[in-house]
C-alpha cells in the first residue's frame, strides 16, 4: 500500500474511533449506544452484518448486546460460552 493510502487510512481510522468515543462519552444507555456504533462500524467496513457481545464473567459467556440483523426479541437468549 502507498503511504500516502495509508496515511489516509490512518486519519481515517482515527476519525472513526474518535467519532465513537464521543458516543461513549454523551450517553449512559448502552444499547443505544451499542446500536450507534454498530452503525458506524458497518459502514466504515462495509460490511453488511455486525453484533456486539459482552462479557458476563460470572457464567464465562458473552452476552449479545445488540445486533444488527438478528431481532431483537432474541438478543437475551443468545449466548456463547467461552472456551
């Protein structure tokens, strides 16, 4: 990759993070906030898909907190046990 593309991408990515963090930072509801940065990644990636999981330490699994293709009726059931 040239630099010049990859100093791009650079600014690029950090415009993204910074864009998130802002996020974070102004809102004390997690799913919305969850939600948003679903959004955001999706279309910084491109992709089509996306969820975000939690960690529930006491049960070792992750939790879904929010998805942007599975309904939502069904995030509290979803869960993966780690190892």
């Amino acid at each position: 990759m040239p630099e010049d593309s990859l100093q791009a991408k650079q600014l690029s990515d950090l415009g993204l993070f910074s864009h998130l963090s802002r996020i974070v930072a102004r809102t004390t509801d997690l799913e919305g906030m969850a939600l948003s940065a679903l959004e955001i990644i999706q279309s910084a990636l491109r992709i089509d898909c996306c969820s975000i999981m939690l960690l529930d330490p006491e049960r070792s699994e992750l939790v879904m907190l929010a998805s942007s293709t599975i309904p939502r009726a069904e995030w509290p059931g979803i869960r993966i046990p780690l190892g």
